[in-house]
C-alpha cells in the first residue's frame, strides 16, 4: 500500500504546474478586441490576395468578423499601399546571391463606419534575412513562397496590434 495517492506521472505534472506559476507563467488569454474591431470590412487593391487575406484570417482567429460588402456596422481597414519584394544582401565568391532580405511593408487606416478617422494612415514594415544555400536547390521556390505567406501573417499580427493599441487609448475593450 502506498502513502501518496499519486502516480509517479502526476506527481510530475504537479511538479511542472507549480513551477510554471510560481515563475509567473500564465496563459496569454484573448486579445480583448475594442468594439469597433468586432466588424471590420477590409478595402484592399487585391481584396483575396496578399496581406487583406492574412488580415483577413488573423481577425477571424482573434474573434472578429470580416466583410466584404458594405456594412453600416462595420469598421472599414483601408490598406493604401502593400510592397512585397526581395533583395540581394550578399554574393558569394562566384558572384551568386547567397542571401536576401525579404521586405513585406504594409500602409494602413481604420476608419468608423460613419467615416471618422480611428486610426490615422501608418505604416507597418517587416523584414526578414534569408541564407540561400546553392547545394538545395530543391523546393527553393516553394520556400520562399512560404516564408512570404509567414511574413505576411506575422504582418497581419503586428497590423492587428497596432491597431488595438491606438484604439485602446481611446475606447475599451469588448468582453
């Protein structure tokens, strides 16, 4: 018969609890979304492409809705200007790239669905280095589509916390 009523593996999950909360560790939770960003209608040169989908699906994972047609309840994200490209940062001694920098740049302004100005027009920037080895040329063009949509949603994130941020000195969060 034993004395504890625990399992060895319990006792360890115990053990990893007490320590994640005694360091202070606890679940991030939602992002606390203000009302006017519970409804956003998303105007963009390419609605379907580029960084409106990112936007897009980052505000569906954070618990808001987006639109396409005009709403009279909706937020209306206004992207100005999207820039996508690529850049040689280095050449290796046979004069190929061997290293780029990726550059996603978004311009951006949130506007009331009477038209007023919530956030004024800004611009959000992100760049990435990228090593291009020539020993793998397999599946590089892949690649480097994929760290593009990757970019392009941390993107949409920082564009979201942008925006929660100018609105959250203004009006509170919705519960």
């Amino acid at each position: 018969m034993r004395a504890f009523p625990f399992q060895s593996g319990q006792w360890y999950l115990l053990l990893a609890v007490l320590l994640l909360s005694a360091c202070g560790f606890h679940p991030r939770g939602g992002l606390g979304l203000p009302e006017s960003l519970l409804r956003v209608r998303i105007e963009a040169p390419d609605p379907w492409g580029g960084i409106a989908a990112a936007l897009r699906d980052a505000l569906d994972r954070v618990g808001a809705g987006s639109t396409q047609r005009p709403d009279p309840a909706s937020a209306v994200l206004k992207i100005l200007d999207e820039r996508s490209g690529w850049r040689v940062l280095s050449v290796g001694s046979e004069g190929r790239a061997s290293e780029y920098e990726l550059l996603e740049e978004v311009r951006f302004a949130l506007y009331a669905p009477d038209g007023r100005e919530l956030v004024a027009p800004q611009t959000v920037r992100l760049t990435r280095d990228v090593v291009f080895d020539e020993n793998r040329l397999l599946g590089k063009v892949a690649e480097r589509e994929q760290l593009r949509e990757q970019a392009r949603r941390e993107l949409a994130r920082r564009v979201i916390y942008r925006i929660r941020s100018q609105l959250a000195k203004h009006e509170p969060a919705a519960s």
